[in-house]
C-alpha cells in the first residue's frame, strides 16, 4: 500500500483529484488531497505547511503534485519526509525564480506559438462537460499573488526520487516545451501519459494505472 498525498495547481481545491481519490483507494491505496490556503499573502511557508499537515501519520507519503504544484511539492519535501515526487502537467522551477517570471523564463509564449489562453480550450478540452461546468461553478479561486511574487525558496531540486508524467494532449505546457524543460532543469527525461492538461479530471484511470506502477 501506498499513501499518496494529492496537491492540486492554481485552483487550489482538493476536489481537482475528486475523480483519482477512490480509485486509489479501490486498488488499496490511502489517498488524500490537499485544499491549499486561499488567502491572497500566503507565501511558500504557508503553502508548505498545508502540504505538511496532509502527510501527518502517512508513511513515507508520496506527493503528486499537478502543474503549479511543482513549485510547492519539492519545498514542502523539504520540510517532512517524502518517498518520492510525482510531477503531473508540472511547472518546474529554478532557484530564486518567481512563478511570475517562470513564463518568461521558460519560453511558454514561445513553445505556445503565441497563441492567447483560453479556458476551455486548453484546460477543459478533454474533460467530460459535466466535470467541465462542475469544475467552472461558483467563485473563482486561485494562488495568491505573493505566490508569483517569492522567489522559490530552494537552491537545488530536494534528494527525493522524483517523477515527471506528462499528458501528450496538453495544450497548456506543450509536451516538446516540457520535454526540454524538465531534462534541462531536473535531468529526467518526462514519461508520457494520455490526456490533456487537467489529467485528473479527464484520464483519471490512466493516471492512477501510471500512479501506482512507478
């Protein structure tokens, strides 16, 4: 059995994994996901501590962390033991960069041909229409903006086994982009998986096969 301890991206909700937590359990899993603070100064510390709170009594927990998670995952690694980090559709940082400046950094205009984002298109292309309008209901959320604003904290990637899936349909984060940014920021090479950008919602059996064959 394996605890696997669910961070979600910029939406912050724990229900982004709503589709993922019982199929993990289902194979004999335990597996909880983290509502991440809501408040618009909370900082690396903050974010941390919510991802901490959730590996409390697991054992050696491992933390999938999807698209701007990856800026979080590997800093709150630092601050309980991990056995190993699962990046899905991930943001990869570099010390001392923001998540503002990440964008630019990395090329994504670029790798995107300039093409404008849109909701639906890139994000919710491959979801089910009900996950879809469940997913867009009610008050938007979001990181807070200190988030973009703090240097990622880390002079190096933590010393934990760390894996990079990637959904060969995602329109946000390219997967040719995220081929040469994850071999050239963390050395690995990114195992591919089906589906678009928000892989939990649209794949999820796929992604739980992946999860638990690493």
């Amino acid at each position: 059995m394996t605890d696997f301890v669910l961070v979600p991206g910029a939406d912050g909700r724990a229900w982004y994994w709503h589709r993922v937590v019982p199929l993990l359990r289902d194979r004999g899993h335990d597996a909880v996901a983290v509502d991440l603070p809501q408040s618009n100064d909370a900082g690396y510390d903050e974010y941390a501590e919510a991802i901490r709170q959730a590996t409390i009594g697991r054992h050696d927990p491992v933390l999938v962390a999807q698209s701007l998670a990856g800026f979080l995952a590997p800093v709150a690694a630092t601050r309980t033991p991990v056995a190993r980090i699962v990046l899905v559709n991930a943001m990869v940082p570099a010390p001392g960069e923001t998540a503002g400046d990440w964008w630019a950094n990395v090329g994504h205009a670029e790798a995107r041909h300039g093409k404008q984002f849109d909701l639906l298109d890139d994000f919710f292309h491959d979801v089910p229409p009900e996950v879809a309008a469940e997913a867009t209901a009610g008050t938007p959320t979001g990181p807070s903006e200190t988030l973009f604003t703090e240097p990622w904290p880390l002079d190096a990637w933590p010393d934990v086994p760390t894996t990079f899936l990637q959904g060969v349909d995602d329109r946000f984060f390219p997967l040719e982009f995220q081929r040469r940014l994850v071999r050239r920021r963390l050395g690995l090479d990114v195992e591919e998986i089906p589906g678009g950008h928000l892989v939990a919602l649209s794949r999820p059996d796929a992604l739980v096969h992946r999860l638990t064959n690493i």
